[in-house]
C-alpha cells in the first residue's frame, strides 16, 4: 500500500464516499463522524448530519469529542429535545441512513457493543453499551457500518447481541416489524462487505489496493464468502486527503 496514505484514512475515506447522494445521516460517534463530517466536507455539502443529542444539521468544523460536544449544537440548525428526535423524527422514519461503529459484528451484521467475553478467569469486558444503536439500526432508511477488520471484531458469535442487523437471516426483520432495510455496507480497513440479496450475510463485494481475499478471510471470525466478482476501491484522492487531515487536526 502506497505510504500517502494509512489503512485507516483509507477506511475513513471509502465509509465517506458511501454516503453520497444521501439527504440525512443519524451518526455515531467515532469512525462514523469521522466519515460523516468528511462526506459533508467534500462528496456531499447538502448532507444533514444528526446526532443523538437532539441536533439537526451540525456542521461542525472540527471533529466532535462527544454527542454533547457544545459546537454539534452551536452550528445546528435546530436543536431538539431527544424524545422528539427519537419519537418524530427516527421512528417516524424521517432519517435516510444510520452510520454506525461496533466493537463485534457477526456474519448478519449484528452488532455488540455492550460486553465482551475477555477469558477463563477473567472479568467480562464493559462497552459503552448500546445508546441509540438498537433504534438507528430498526428505523433508519439503511444503515451503514465502519469498523477496523480483525478476528477479534468480525466474530463467528457475538458475546452479546446489542443491535440486530439482520438476525439469524432473510425475513428476521419484517418479522419483528423494522420499517428499515438494515445494513447495506460493512466498510472495513481492508474492504468493504455487503448483505448477499438471498441469504443476508455478509459477502466480500470490494477489496482496498493491495489487499487480497486471503487476507480479508485471516481477518474474519467465520468462513468468508466472496462474491463473484469483487471490486477494487480507488485510493484516496489529494482532496479527500486534505479535507480529511484538516477535520483530524488537533
């Protein structure tokens, strides 16, 4: 892999292009704002970003510590109570796409976030738990997912099921009434997978340079499968590299 760039910011840069041409984006904190304010920044400029706290097109020019942190709600153009974000404007299906992080993500793209088995005669590993995940990942449009690629994440069992993706398969959603498509798109530091249209899990589709299908399958929990033709990313361009750098600068 070229040295212009790193794993990561090729990562960041991919989860950002995956949001073009969306109207609205309910982000979580960490890799996903990372790649929601840099699609705002260069892809997409009209993409409203909101965030759990209750504000409604944040245009941040920096990226934010936290939910709360004070210039989401300074440069928003509303701010909401987060009842009524939650009731009106999630459930009400007002929200095109979640993006999301997960500390494991299983082959139905599940997530954990909540607790991690750490071992024999080890206490089990706390997570920030769930938040608003579980209602980002039923109610939005489709979700999106971003996350470092190891067998320690992509898991063959979660540890413990916080968010459902697409549960144990085809027809688990529309079954417990989720108005959302779910998870379209895992996008990783080494590719990108995608839900297969017949059975729901999760399938290599692209491959960032550089990488190969070997190395993607090291990575994950369980037998990855491919599809049939996989696709490779383009590298990250001068300008998203720039604007990425700027919104990371300290």
């Amino acid at each position: 892999m070229s040295a212009d760039f790193t794993p990561d910011e090729l990562m960041e840069v991919n989860a950002a292009r995956a949001l073009a041409g969306a109207r609205s984006c309910f982000v979580g904190i960490g890799l996903p704002s990372t790649a929601a304010n840099l699609a705002r920044s260069t892809h997409n400029p009209g993409l409203v970003l909101i965030y759990e706290s209750g504000t409604i097109g944040s245009k941040p020019t920096r990226l934010p510590l936290s939910i709360g942190d004070g210039e989401l709600a300074e440069s928003a153009d509303a701010v909401v109570p987060v009842v009524e974000m939650f009731n009106y404007w999630l459930q009400g299906g007002r929200i095109d796409i979640g993006f999301l992080g997960a500390a494991q993500v299983d082959r139905f793209a599940n997530i954990n976030t909540t607790v991690v088995d750490r071992g024999p005669g080890r206490p089990e590993g706390r997570l920030p738990g769930a938040g608003g995940a579980p209602e980002i990942a039923s109610n939005c449009g489709r979700v999106l997912l971003v996350l470092r690629h190891s067998t320690r994440n992509f898991v063959e069992s979660l540890d413990f099921v916080t968010t459902l993706g697409h549960g144990s398969g085809p027809g688990d959603r529309a079954r417990l009434g989720m108005p959302g498509r779910g998870p379209v798109a895992v996008i990783t530091d080494l590719g990108i997978l995608r839900p297969d249209p017949a059975t729901a899990e999760l399938t290599l589709t692209d491959l960032h340079p550089g990488v190969t299908v070997e190395r993607v399958r090291e990575a994950t929990g369980w037998p990855l499968r491919t599809a049939g033709a996989i696709h490779t990313t383009e590298p990250p361009s001068g300008s998203e590299l720039t604007a990425l750098r700027s919104l990371k600068a300290p």
